[in-house]
C-alpha cells in the first residue's frame, strides 16, 4: 500500500484515464477525489472505488469554470485536506480546419485543456506548498509535439501545457513539489470517434501505469516530461 492515507485529485476522474488512474491509486491504499462535469458517471465511478475500502469524494465541477474549481479545493481541504497528488486529466478535443472552426470550439478547447490546468493548479498549490509536499501531472499529449491538419485547437493547448507544466516546475520544486507532463499517443478511450477500435493504441491502463511509475521516484528526483508512445502503431 504505496499511498495509504494519500489523497489524489482527478479530474476527468470518471472514465478513460481519469477513471483507470484512480483505481491504479486506490488499490495502492490512497484516498481520491474524482471531479468531473457528468454526475451519473462520477457517482458510478464512485461506487465501484469504494469496494477498496478508501474514502472516495466526487464532485460535479467544469474546469473551465474557475469559481467551481475553487469551490472543489475549498471542499476537499475542508472535508480531507490538502491532496498530494493533483493529477489534471479534464480534456476534450475539437477538431477541424482552421477555414471552418467555430471559434466557440477552439474557445471551448483551450478554455478546458490549459485554463482548466492553470485554475486546479492555482487553487490547489497553496495547500501543497504549505506542506511542503505534492506533486502535480499534467496529461497533455504527443499532439503537442506532433501537430497534425484539423488539429489546431488540440495541439495548440497540449503544446500550451507542456510550457506551462515547464514553467511550473521551475517554479514549485524548491516547495518540494514535483511537477510531471505525460504525453500518451493514441489511446483507446472514447475520446474520439474510433479511438477504442484502434487495437494497436495504448490503453487507458497504460497511462495510469506511467502515473504510477513517477509517482514512486525516489525523493530525490524528478521526471519532468514523458513521451508514451504505441509500440506497434500502423506503418505509412
């Protein structure tokens, strides 16, 4: 039990993920938090959690809302305390030529995939500091890096997470607190219209067990930046 008596935040806690993250946590003893918009998938979530006997708290928040966000931190402090772990998973994609893209869905894009990040971080990070303990994922994407046509609102925002991720460390390791981007290829979670057909992607199981392995890093050091890619992804 790694994290007995830890305390993780999820967002886009309730599937996908989010959802595999929590139970990676979870069966190693920590407590979690799941936020997400869709309170039926959280509470479902939620039920199946807590057959590992750990507390589990859910709570209906948009991230691209920053007065829910701060209403989340305020409830988790009060109810458990500060977390230990903030992993910022909440994403979604809108994706299409910049010619035909509405700006409400390139809006929409950035407003949850960078701006909900920046929110969770900022209402979180006082409590961390204070303790002098945390440590921070940030899920961004091998989109950030690969940028693809129809992409431009996506790999605009997971290009925008990985400087930001950057640029927090900096900042927040001295704190003893450990800041980490991932940034999975392919997944096979429905994020996307044919995302759990592509047999050769990685599994949301995956990217929780990448979580896990930075998680259990020696206090000393701090991997910063991972690419996690496909072994076997179609040749063109």
């Amino acid at each position: 039990m790694r994290f007995k008596e830890k305390i993780a935040v999820i967002t886009g806690g309730s599937k996908g993920i989010g959802k595999a993250t929590a139970f990676a946590l979870a069966r190693e003893g920590c407590h979690i938090v799941l936020s997400a918009r869709q309170s039926e998938a959280l509470e479902e979530t939620a039920r199946e959690l807590r057959e590992l006997n750990i507390k589990v708290m859910t709570v209906k928040t948009d991230v691209r809302n920053e007065e829910e966000v701060r209403n989340l931190a305020a409830e988790v402090e009060v109810k458990l305390g500060a977390p230990h772990i903030l992993v910022n998973n909440a994403g979604i994609g809108r994706f299409s030529e910049v010619v035909s893209m509405e700006e409400n869905d390139f809006r929409a894009v950035l407003e949850t995939n960078l701006f909900g990040i920046f929110y969770c971080t900022k209402a979180f990070l006082p409590g961390m500091i204070r303790n002098k303990e945390g440590h921070i994922i940030n899920i961004s994407s091998l989109a950030g890096k690969n940028h693809f046509a129809g992409g431009s609102a996506y790999c605009a925002s997971k290009h925008a997470v990985i400087a930001f991720s950057e640029c927090l460390m900096l900042e927040v390791r001295h704190h003893n607190i450990k800041v980490t981007t991932i940034c999975p290829g392919s997944v096979q979670t429905d994020f996307s219209a044919g995302s759990k057909e592509k047999s050769w992607a990685l599994t949301a199981d995956d990217v929780a067990n990448s979580v896990m392995d930075v998680l259990t890093t020696s206090a000393g050091s701090l991997i910063s930046l991972i690419d996690l890619r496909p072994l076997h992804p179609p040749k063109h």
